[in-house]
C-alpha cells in the first residue's frame, strides 16, 4: 500500500475494536474500548448526531456536521459532497474552510479525483502530499490544501457521499484519524438518510398538493368534491384534475404513478400537464390516452400509470370513459344502488399497445353521482380487492358531493385503515335539470382586495404606480393589485415604472399575467418606462411585443385607447 493511500482500509482491517465499541455506544459518553485522547474529540462528534437528529433544515445540518469533523480532526477544511446518482456526480453541499466548493457548485465523477476515488471504492483514502495528479478539484490546489483524508458516507450499504479533511500544512493522518472520520461519516450518514427521507416525503407532498387542483372549478350543471390523501408509508403517484374545454365538455381524470417519492410525482405532474395539452385538441378520450401513451413511451420510457378519463358532454347527461388500465368508477343514478360502471379495459400507460382504446359512454341523468378513486382506497393487503369496490359501492349514495367525500372517506377508514395514496373525486349532475345546462361563460366578478400600492384614476385611465424593485418577494403583491385594478373595467391601465430601478423575471411575469387579464376583458395595460433601468429586462423577454410602451405617464394619457 503506498503511502498516499495509507488508511484506505482502516474501516475494514485496521484498529476497528476503537470504532466499533464508539460506534455502539448510544449515548453521549465513549465506550469502554475508547482511547482516553479520543473521549473529547468523540463528544464533539456525538453532539453532531444529537444535534442532527432534531434539526430539519438540511443545509444547517450539514454546516454543523463538517464544522465538528473539523474541529474533531484539528484539520483546516472539511467539506460533504453528496451522491447524486441520477448524473453519477458528487455535489458539494457543506463546507467549512472551503466555502468555495459550495459556493461555486463543485461536482465530481464518481471514479475520478480524490473523493471521485472514495465514491467508487467505497473505502477511506488519505493524501499525505496533494498535488494535480491525485485531485481533479482545482480548488483544492488553489486552497493550499497540502493533506487530504476523506471517508465515505454509507446508508444500508450503499454510498450516499464523501466526506472529507484537509489541513494548509502537511500532515500524516494516522489509522485512528481515519477511524474517527469515518466514525463521524457513518453519524452524518445516518442523520442525513433520516433528514433526506423527512425531506424528501415533505417536498413529494408539496409537489403533489401543488398539482391537484387547489380548489375545484365551477362549471355549470356539475357539482363537485375531492379528497387527496398521502398515505402513512412512502408517498406515490396518486393524482387527480377537472378542467372544462372551450367546446362545453369537462375532462375528469384521476390515475396513479407506478413508484413513489419525488420521482413518481416528477413524472405524474408531466402527465397532468401533457393531459391537459392535448385536451384542448380532442375532446376523445380514447384519443387522448393514446396521445399521452406515445408521449410518456418517448420521453419517459421507464414510466407506467393508471389514467381514467372521463369526458363529460356540454349538456352533462353522457359521460364518455377510456380507461388504461385504471380501476372502473362507481355511478350512482337516483332510485338504483350504486353500480361498478361497465368499462372496458385498456392496458396501461406505458405498456406497448397496438389496439386503439375503447370507450364507454354511460348515461348521467340528473341526479346521478359518478365516483373515480385510486386502488389505495379499496386495496388491502388481507383482503380480496373486490371486497373493497363493494364496500365502496355500498358507500356511494346520490347525496352532494362533498356529503359524498365524507362519507366514503369515513367508510373506507372504518372498513380497514388505509396506508396508501388516496385520490377521490365525485361529481354530481344537479337534480332538477333536465337536458343539463351550458358552463356558464361569463367571468367571475373580481373580489380581491387590492394591496396598498399607489393606485390613480383620470376617467377610465387607472395609473399604478410600480414599486422601485419588482421581484419575487413582491411580484405576487404586483399581480394582486393590477388583477384588482383591471378587474373594475378601465379601458386602458398604465404601470407607472418610471421610478423602477429593478426588475427581476418574476415582475415580468406579474406584468405579463396582468396583460392576459386585460386582454380578455377588452382592456388595455400598457407601460410607462422613461430612463428606468427595468426597460431593458422587459426588451430582452419580449414584453414591450405585447404591450404598448410610453415614455412617461403624461403621454400615455395623451394617448386615447387603441380598442375604442
């Protein structure tokens, strides 16, 4: 073994009876084998698990971990780069001493460089001399870093990422310098893979409560009521979307994401979005599983889910299903019990299919109730999954829609508790409409609240004055207030940005949100911009395309409305 290398194997042949009695001991006293000179050290390292274990915000937890490696190895750097498998690289996430591997977004193959080499051995590697033949992290030479020692982070088994130390002058680390690290590693290991599961199920949730509708439409001659529920284990790819189409019809679909985490929600918001693409090209169901069928077998070619469409006609008495591979929907008609609809089959979305897909039309009179559900309402591990679909049927009644949710809900829990996904969605013709009813077109009086921002009127020229920075800690106070103004029907609307001295991307966006509701309401918003420095952001994306623009605000009301 050559000396640049010496301790690679300390983990697995050196003097490991040290390590493991430390690594045993649940408390924050060495254990009994423990070296007397490593009881402070030790106690620095075991603050960093107790601390770890409590702290939610990652990149704090991961600027205490290398702060005391450091400390605990008297090294002058420490750094944690973390595996991410996906592009097969190490990404710098903490540092101390070498702030400069974060701060200028550091990555390293797995199987190149020093830590590069970690990753791929999978066991500890020291540097006594540093020199641009062992590192490939131009940082490190820069730095002055002489010695190097670094671990791998290991979770069952498998590497998560590296941490290693460095020291300005040089340096012989010995075995136990290497034991103490990676004892510190595999501490920092265990609090990072408990962060990263809490981390990563909060963001999955997020992502998914963020693609289910945060609140229904209001279409006419439908009610309507949902439920998402995550589930107790890990969290899936349950979804579900209502969105009517410029033709009259609504388009309901519910499905489920094969797998689970961020990716099953990655890819389930790639289907919602490409869903509700092609639905404004067909309004066949059939048509429209089979667009995203193609779509997610090119570009997603690993990816499998469940999709139930359901098109609801313009005068709401026939819905027309296509399902792939989904579970069929309960209906519900007044004076019948609730009935599993008579769907065809389809396969998957995904799975190669040469036959077209076949759809069901049902009848929807007045008074009828349709119930679309994931498999992680009915399915139970003792239990056949046609007892769940009964004991749903017997749970489906005519009532509201949200009467409904709750009931079913209540129903499916008492049946067995559920630890899956759950998506429900109920819609409901309204009795007493014969022959259904057209959507209703006209828009939604504005009932927002204006924010406390300059607002002036000359006639029906509303004046708003722009705040000197327009970015994201106020674009939504922006588009807030220009919606309030445009929505009392001036016949033009002029953002005063002659006093802007900044604007980032997201001001830009208010302003261009705020055009499209002019534009639809037959109004005008146009642009006073004089010298600001601003104008240059709003050539650069285009706006000044789509939006008139004027020197000042005098003679934008000089100027009459173009739509007059």
């Amino acid at each position: 073994m050559s000396n640049d290398e010496r301790g690679s194997a300390a983990g697995a042949g050196g003097p490991v009876s040290a390590f493991n009695d430390v690594s045993a001991s649940a408390a924050g006293s060495p254990g009994p084998g423990v070296p007397p000179e490593w009881a402070d050290r030790l106690r620095g390292i075991q603050s960093v698990s107790d601390a770890a274990l409590s702290m939610l915000d990652p990149q704090a937890l991961l600027a205490a971990l290398v702060d005391r490696a450091r400390e605990a190895l008297g090294a002058d750097t420490s750094a944690i780069l973390l595996l991410d498998r996906r592009s097969g690289q190490l990404v710098a996430t903490a540092a101390s001493g070498l702030e400069e591997e974060v701060q200028q977004g550091v990555q390293i193959p797995v199987g190149r460089g020093f830590a590069g080499r970690i990753a791929a051995q999978g066991h500890p590697v020291v540097l006594d001399e540093v020199d641009h033949t062992k590192v490939i992290n131009p940082i490190l030479l820069e730095k002055g870093i002489r010695s190097l020692m670094g671990v791998p982070l290991l979770a069952d088994g498998k590497v998560i990422g590296v941490l290693h130390v460095g020291t300005m002058s040089p340096r012989a680390f010995t075995g136990e310098d290497v034991d103490l690290l990676q004892l510190a590693a595999d501490r920092a290991a265990v609090a990072v893979q408990a962060l990263t599961v809490r981390v990563d199920r909060a963001a999955t949730e997020a992502l998914q409560r963020s693609l289910v509708p945060s609140a229904l439409p209001a279409v006419g001659g439908l009610e309507l009521a949902a439920r998402w529920v995550p589930g107790t284990g890990k969290v899936g790819g349950d979804w579900y979307d209502v969105f009517p189409l410029p033709g009259g019809e609504v388009c309901a679909v519910i499905g489920d994401v094969a797998g689970t985490g961020l990716p099953a929600a990655v890819i389930m918001g790639r289907i919602r979005s490409a869903l509700r693409a092609y639905a404004l090209q067909t309004a066949d169901p059939a048509e429209l599983l089979d667009r995203l069928d193609r779509k997610m077998r090119y570009f997603e070619p690993d990816a499998l889910a469940t999709v139930l469409c359901a098109m609801i006609s313009p005068s709401r008495d026939q819905i027309r299903i296509c399902s792939a591979g989904h579970l069929p929907p309960i209906i519900a008609r007044p004076g019948q019990p609730a009935a599993v609809a008579e769907v065809a089959p389809n396969v998957l979305i995904g799975v190669s299919n040469q036959r077209r897909r076949q759809i069901s039309t049902l009848d929807f009179p007045p008074g009828a109730v349709l119930c679309l559900y994931t498999d992680g309402l009915v399915e139970r591990r003792d239990q056949p999954i046609d007892h769940g679909i009964a004991q749903l049927r017997a749970a489906v009644t005519t009532a509201e829609p949200e009467v409904g949710c709750a009931s079913v809900m209540a129903a499916m829990a008492g049946y067995t508790p559920y630890t899956d996904d759950i998506a429900l969605l109920i819609l409901r013709h309204p009795p007493g409409e014969p022959g259904g009813s057209k959507p209703d077109s006209s828009p939604p009086a504005d009932t927002r609240t204006a924010p406390d921002l300059d607002v002036a009127w000359s006639g029906r020229h509303a004046v708003v004055t722009m705040p000197t920075e327009m970015d994201v800690t106020n674009a939504s106070d922006i588009s807030d207030l220009l919606a309030a103004v445009i929505g009392q029907s001036p016949e033009v609307t002029t953002a005063d940005m002659t006093a802007t001295v900044f604007c980032d991307s997201s001001g830009v966006h208010a302003l261009a949100r705020a055009h499209e509701l002019a534009d639809a309401g037959s109004s005008e918003l146009r642009l006073a911009l004089g010298g600001s420095p601003a104008a240059r952001i709003i050539q650069l994306l285009g706006l000044d395309q789509i939006m008139p623009v004027y020197r000042d605000v005098e003679e934008s009301l000089a100027t009459p409305s173009q739509r007059a």
